[in-house]
C-alpha cells in the first residue's frame, strides 16, 4: 500500500521557541489534578474534531500508556451513542465538544453538567485543558505537523 505523505510547513518549536514553551508550560499547568485517562479522552476527542493527526496520534498512544482500552478510543468520536463512558466522562466530552466548537457557545446544560461532576478548581482545569489542547491543534494543523514524529 503507498500512502501519501502530507509534509510539514515548519517547525514551529524551532522558530518560535519562546511561543512553543509558553504553551507547554500551559499543558503542563493544565493537566495538574485531572486523572490522566479523562485529559486523554478530551484531548482525542478535542483532535478529532480539529482534524488534527500529529494530536489524536499523539493522544491515542499516550491514552493507551495510561491504560486506557482499545474499544473506548475507538469508539471517542461516537461517545453520545456509547456505553463505554461514565457520566464524568460523557460530561467532560460535552464540555470539551462545546468549548472546541465555541462559535455555537457553551450552553448552560453543558456547563452545568460538567459543574455535577467537576468541584470549581477540576473543572477549571478542565477547560484549561480543552483550551490548550486546541492551542495544539491549531498549532499543528497549520504548521502540518507529520504524526509519529517528536
């Protein structure tokens, strides 16, 4: 099979390190407190719908280190039609979807699920996370970062 190499724009760690940096401290930041299986989830769900390969590669091993199952990462982009995701997580996906897809507003029956399951400094976090992560994917999309790559 010949697949077809989409190559990169640039680099943008090497030419704008200080940009790059400010943001990893921002991810790094962002995920304190947050079981690291529920920020994987969110930050798949919020790669896929940002169309963002370099991420969702990225976010699918690390969600598998984390020991996430392979059926629940299969079955992310179709999580409102699943089984597999508790109602923290099916709340944190909501969020995630709202705050990616922001022209259409976080409602507040997103918000307010999320506010169940979230104490105010989690769900804080939480979208400090969603925010971050589609820094990435705006970063990488563009720049067309190739998956697989460091």
């Amino acid at each position: 099979m010949t697949t077809f190499q989409v190559p990169q724009r640039m680099d943008f760690s090497a030419v704008a390190p200080r940009v790059f940096k400010a943001v990893l401290a921002l991810d790094t930041a962002a995920r304190e407190g947050l079981d690291p299986v529920l920020l994987e989830l969110v930050q798949i769900r919020a790669s896929q719908i940002n169309h963002c390969a370099y991420c969702i590669d990225y976010h699918t091993s690390d969600a598998r280190k984390a020991g996430e199952r392979e059926e629940r990462i299969y079955q992310l982009s179709a999580w409102e039609e699943s089984s597999l995701y508790t109602e923290k997580e099916r709340a944190a996906l909501a969020l995630t979807e709202a705050v990616t897809l922001l022209p259409q507003g976080v409602s507040d029956e997103v918000y307010s699920e999320a506010a169940k399951h979230f104490d105010d400094k989690e769900l804080a976090q939480l979208i400090a996370l969603i925010l971050t992560v589609n820094a990435w994917n705006r970063m990488n999309v563009t720049t067309r970062k190739t998956p697989g790559t460091e």
